[in-house]
C-alpha cells in the first residue's frame, strides 16, 4: 500500500518540523534519533486512527513499531488489510 506510507511520511515530515531536511524521509530512517519522542508519536497515532477510522491496540503501542516508516507502514497495513 504506497498510499499509506506516503501519508505516513506527509505526517511525519509535519510532526518531525526541522528535524527532516528539506522534507525527505527514508522509508528506513531513525525517526527516534529525529526527535520523534512519545508525545509526537501519540499524535501521529491519533491522526492515523482519524484518518483511516481504526483503533490500534495498546499492544501496538511500542516504540519498536514507530522506530521507522517501514515499520509503521506495516503496523497500519495490519490494521487495513
């Protein structure tokens, strides 16, 4: 599903702020390491779960699975498919 990681990048390039030069992410970048902390994760959760009309579980809820675009993209993807 491109479309989901690129909405997940959209979002992130607008959490992250400075942190993204020049508004390029790599599927596989250290979003923590960019200053992606609980609070901004949180967010991105709720507007994932806005956008999309899902729940994700409080199971999900680890950083482990907000490390990377990827590993987001394949969270969401669980919850879609």
């Amino acid at each position: 599903m491109m479309f989901v990681k690129e909405d997940i990048m959209g979002m992130l390039t607008g959490i992250l702020d400075d942190s993204v030069a020049g508004g390029r992410l790599d599927p596989e970048d250290d979003l923590i390491s960019m200053g992606l902390d609980s609070v901004k994760i949180i967010n991105m959760i709720v507007l994932l779960e806005e956008k999309y009309g899902i729940e994700i579980k409080d199971e999900d809820l680890l950083f482990e699975n907000f490390e990377t675009v990827r590993k987001i993209t394949e969270l969401l993807e669980r919850y879609l498919n």
